[in-house]
C-alpha cells in the first residue's frame, strides 16, 4: 500500500485520495454541465455520499459550488422554476472574482 501510495506520488504529484476526488469532481463538472441532472443524482454517478459531499469536494478542487458552476455553465435552462432559481448577483460576482455575499 506504500509502495502504491509512493509511485502515485511520483507520478501524479499527489495523492491516490486527493486524485481520485479530483477524477470524481471533474466528472462531475461533465455532468454539472452538459445534464439537467439533480445534484445528488450527480453525486451518485461520480461516486460521491451525497450532494453535501460533492459540493465540498467540488468547491475544493474548482473554488466554486457545483450550483454556481451549473448557473454560469450548464444546459439552458428550460422550466420557470429552473429560471427562478437563476441569481444573477452570483453569476455577476463569479465574473468579476468578487466574493458571494
């Protein structure tokens, strides 16, 4: 197990944990933004416990919630209650590198 841990290290510069949240985060961003899918449902795809745990990993490894992530990037969206939940002061404050209120 050591020895796996040391060859990931070299190789990959990080850790096997660390990488494997990356590969799982970046899947979900391909999700997050090419589906409509519910976050958990997304969650559940890339291997994460719950949508609480996809949000920590996702704003770990992108610096952004999943939610905003959808809103700046994600499939247009197409019922009034999706376009209800769009905010535009956290689209604003993403693209202007401000912080969320």
């Amino acid at each position: 197990m050591r020895t796996q841990h040391r060859l990931c290290a070299a190789t990959q510069g990080t850790t096997p944990a660390k990488l494997i949240e990356r590969l799982r985060s970046d899947h979900a961003r391909v999700l997050l933004g090419t589906t409509r899918m519910a976050l958990k449902e997304v969650a559940n795809r890339c291997g994460f416990r719950d949508g609480a745990q996809l949000t920590r990993s996702f704003t770990r490894c992108f610096g952004v919630a999943p939610r905003a992530y959808r809103l700046l990037s994600g499939p247009p969206a197409t019922t009034r209650r999706a376009l209800d939940a769009r905010e535009p002061p956290i689209e604003q404050a993403l693209f202007k590198n401000e912080s969320l209120p």
